[in-house]
C-alpha cells in the first residue's frame, strides 16, 4: 500500500511519514523543493513535487496512493497577502479531498488544528462537540483552517472517507523551521525570555500525534473529528518543566494584558507599512486571552491514542536544538521577548 503525505517536510508530516515507513508503508511524500526532502528520502520515502493551488498537480501526485494525509498548510499568524493563506490551507485542502474524491482513494486524514475549534471557557477544556461558529477564530491562518475544516466535513457527505484530527501543540524532536512552540523553548534556551504572558495550552509529544494519524485512517469514523493531545499547562507551568530540563531559571515575571495588546497593534501598523513580519502578532495576543485546553478523551477511548510523559517530549526538543545548532551559549544581542500564543499556538 502507497500513502501520500501533503506537508511531508512540516514537523508533524516528517513524523507521520516516518511512521507510515516503520510500518512498512510505502510512502510518497509532497515536497516544494528537494532539498527539504533530503532526509525523507535518506529515510525510504519516494518524493513528489506537487502545488496544491493547482488541481491537476495534486491529482497527479496522488495518483496510485491507496491512503492520504493532508497536512500541508499555511502556518502564519501574520502575513502581508492574507488571500495567500486562504488558498492554500481552504482552497489547497479542497483541491486534495476532491482529487482524493475523483480517484477513489480508500482513507483520507485531514490535518486541521484544535485552533479551529472553540477556545475554553473558564478554564474548562473544549472537545469536538463543543459549538463553535465562525466568529470565534481571530486570525486569518485559524480563519482558514475553520473554512478548511467544513470542507472536509462537506466532502464525507459526498462520500469521501476523510477522518479529521485537531492537534494541540506538538513538541520533540526534528522540529526544524521551527514552529511557533519550538521557538520559545529556542529562545527560552537562548535566555531570550525574561517575562511571559498569561495564556493555557494543550501540549503533546509531536510522536503522539504522528502515531494517531495512523491510528485514525484504522479506527477513526467518517467524517468525526478528533483532538490529538495529551496535558493541559499554563504557559508558566510549561515553562517551569522546561527549566527543570534544561537548568536554566524560567522567566517569573508575568506582563499585564492590555500593554501588551496595545503593543500589538502598533507593531501590525508598522508591519502593514514594511510588509515584514510583526514582532507581537496581534492575532496571537488576541488567543491568549483565553486558556486553549482541550479534552483528549475521544481520542484515546476511539482510536487508542498514546499519551507519553510531556516532560519526555521536551527531553527530547531540548536535546535536538541543542544538538543541531539552534542554541548558542550566548545570545548574540539581549532581545526582550514575551511568551504568548502568538509563540505557542497549536499546530
């Protein structure tokens, strides 16, 4: 059996088609160049050069593949042509469940993210079932991933097996760009952290995740979704374990709101002028208002879902950026950071 795998070269992707090799699954992998594809093919997988704007090039990379996992996505909470995003992560996502669709593919795993779901109230986890309407995602990448989310729903009641799973926000090793959660623990590695913004996230062994998109295209329900996580910390509980692994003193002083908001949009007006990225994402500020903790039960009761130690998972990202150049013994200029969601935002 042959699997595709759309953002092959992506963190989770890496790591799903590392599993999917483990189990002696053919795996072709969709890459934009070939150099980001070097380690997946030292790995076994057979690569593929595919744009998923364009139809005919995803119809083509799929072509032969039994199974699919869609993973490729837009992955900014800030950019200068927020349409660039809208055709990826909604009109990519389309092109992949119809061509998926059209060739009669057996299983499909859309990857969307727990950001498209409805933030927690009080503190109190949110699961697949909680409402959550349009008008709750602040941001255009959660804007895209909502929209991308109903096409898949709108396409199992077409008749595509497509299984849904919402990662929360995964950490380990091979996270290479990084993602937003592997920058704080770089900077916070680097001591570029000195304060930090009240927020809650849902924090998961990036593995984990892997091995449950294997385990959804087995057991997952047409057109279900399911949250892929594990433990629920505050921002200052999490930074507080990835001290005790790394021996540095996590940051103890906490910013007040409102000046940081403020901050926001100011840097987004400089950004709009400059068209570069803004230091303080105004759509990361606005999700760390509330606590992102979600119920994983669904998960591990339907599909089995593993649930390792979180402290393994940042043993693990600690040691790989230590070990690949990412952690310098001292930061080349002092750089006043805040750690909020827009550096920690699931998937």
């Amino acid at each position: 059996m042959k699997a595709l795998v759309t953002g092959a070269t992506g963190f989770i992707g890496f790591h799903v088609a590392l599993k999917l090799l483990e189990k002696g699954i053919s795996v072709r992998a969709v890459a934009r160049r070939e150099t980001d594809a070097a380690a997946l093919k030292k790995s076994g997988a057979e690569t593929a050069s595919c744009d998923i704007r364009d139809y005919q090039s995803v119809r083509k990379a799929m072509e032969g593949c039994a199974q699919v996992y869609h993973l490729a996505a837009d992955y900014r909470l800030w950019a200068p042509v927020p349409q660039e995003m809208y055709d990826i992560n909604v009109s990519g996502t389309r092109n992949v469940l119809q061509a998926a669709l059209d060739l009669g593919v057996e299983k499909v795993v859309h990857t969307s993210s727990v950001g498209a779901l409805a933030p927690a109230k009080n503190g109190t986890p949110s699961d697949e079932n909680t409402p959550v309407e349009m008008r709750m995602m602040c941001g255009d990448y959660k804007k895209s991933k909502f929209l991308a989310e109903r096409a898949a729903e709108e396409f199992a009641r077409k008749g595509l097996p497509v299984v849904i799973v919402n990662p929360t926000t995964p950490i380990g090793a091979m996270d290479r760009k990084p993602t937003p959660t592997g920058k704080v623990i770089v900077d916070f590695l680097n001591g570029k952290m000195p304060a930090y913004l009240d927020t809650g996230l849902n924090f998961v062994d990036v593995e984990d995740v892997a091995s449950a998109h294997l385990l959804a295209a087995e057991k997952g329900r047409i057109g279900e979704k399911y949250i892929l996580g594990n433990t629920d910390l505050t921002l200052r509980k999490f930074l507080g374990k990835l001290g005790a692994v790394s021996g540095r003193r996590p940051p103890s002083v906490r910013l007040p709101y409102m000046p940081v908001l403020i901050a926001a949009y100011i840097s987004e007006a400089f950004s709009s002028v400059t068209k570069k990225p803004p230091l303080i994402p105004l759509a990361g500020v606005k999700m760390a208002r509330n606590y992102m903790f979600a119920s994983c039960n669904k998960a591990k009761s339907e599909l089995g879902m593993a649930s390792s130690p979180i402290e393994g998972a940042i043993e693990k990202a600690v040691k790989w950026f230590s070990e690949n150049g990412y952690v310098k013994r001292k930061a080349d200029r002092k750089e006043i950071q805040c750690a909020s969601s827009q550096d920690s935002m699931p998937r």
